[in-house]
C-alpha cells in the first residue's frame, strides 16, 4: 500500500529541511565568512593644491573639469591632497582666495574666475603660487612672480608639473 498525500507533502516537507539544513552546515564549516572586502583609506602628503572655479564647479563641459581631472590624476600619483571651491562671482573671489592662502593651499589654481582679482590675489600674497588657466582671448592682466597663466591646452600638464614638484618638498 503506498503513502497517502498528507504523508507524501510531510516527507517532501522533511527533505526541503534536510537538504536547506546540509547547505547551511557546508557554508559554516567551509569558514570562508561571506563579507566585502576591507576598504583602504588613501593616505596624503601634508601638502595641498587647490581649485577655484566659477559657479560651474567641476560640472561635465564647464571650464573646471578639465583642470579639476588633471589635479585628481596627479594626486593619485603624488599623494598631494586636492580640493576645489566654486565661486558665485566676482564679489567672492577675494574672499576664497583669502580662505585658499590660509588653508595654506601649496598651489592655487583658478579657471573661470575673474582674472583681474586672482592677480590682486597674488600680488598680495608674494609667498603663494597662483596658475590661472585663460580661455583663448581672455586677457591675464599683469602677472605677478608667482601668477603663471597657461592656456586650457597646457593646464594639465603644467598642474601635473606642480603638483609633482609640491609632492617632492612635502614633509
């Protein structure tokens, strides 16, 4: 005489919880923990180069990515920290570049921004290195000692220039 069909559904039941019970038993005595691999924290020099842009920031096609690519790239394989700011306009320049020398930027970098104020900027700070990236027909003004001004072309190989040269007198 064969099972009846409450009996049949109580062994399929039996064999699903056998079988679930043999899987889990196999995955912890395997002792491979099933986690994400540990993230790395990135570890800097204690130098920094800086961007200030204009109100674009770093935004696909604005005057600011190409520069701000440039700077992460050389940072991978410098180690230099970089950061960027944008500015709103004109009026605030003055105010973060003052905030970009007191943060003891190794290297200013601005593009997009009023060229007249980043080379009051750089007058005033003898002791800071400014690079502002013109755009083709854009004047730079009289530049100081410390101003170099570099066509969107050459900007990120003169940035990567700097930022290895900073990487190389870092502490």
């Amino acid at each position: 005489m064969g099972l009846g069909r409450p009996a049949k559904i109580r062994l399929a039941i039996g064999v699903v919880v056998a079988v679930a019970a043999a899987v889990v038993a196999l995955v912890l005595v395997s002792g491979k923990p099933a986690t994400a691999p540990a993230a790395h924290a990135r570890v800097y020099l204690n130098t920094t180069a800086c961007l200030l842009t204009n109100p674009s920031g770093v935004a696909p096609g604005g005057p600011g990515a190409p520069v701000w690519a440039a700077m992460q790239k050389a940072s991978v394989k410098t180690h230099v920290m970089v950061s960027y700011l944008p500015a709103t306009g004109p009026a605030e320049v003055p105010g973060l570049l003052n905030s970009l020398v007191e943060r003891r930027c190794g290297v200013i970098v601005a593009t997009g921004t009023a060229p007249d104020r980043i080379a009051a900027a750089a007058k005033a700070n003898p002791h800071q290195q400014f690079i502002l990236v013109v755009t083709p027909g854009t004047a730079a003004g009289p530049l100081t000692p410390n101003t170099q001004a570099v066509s969107a072309a050459d900007a990120p190989a003169r940035i990567g220039q700097a930022i290895q040269t900073l990487a190389a007198h870092a502490e």
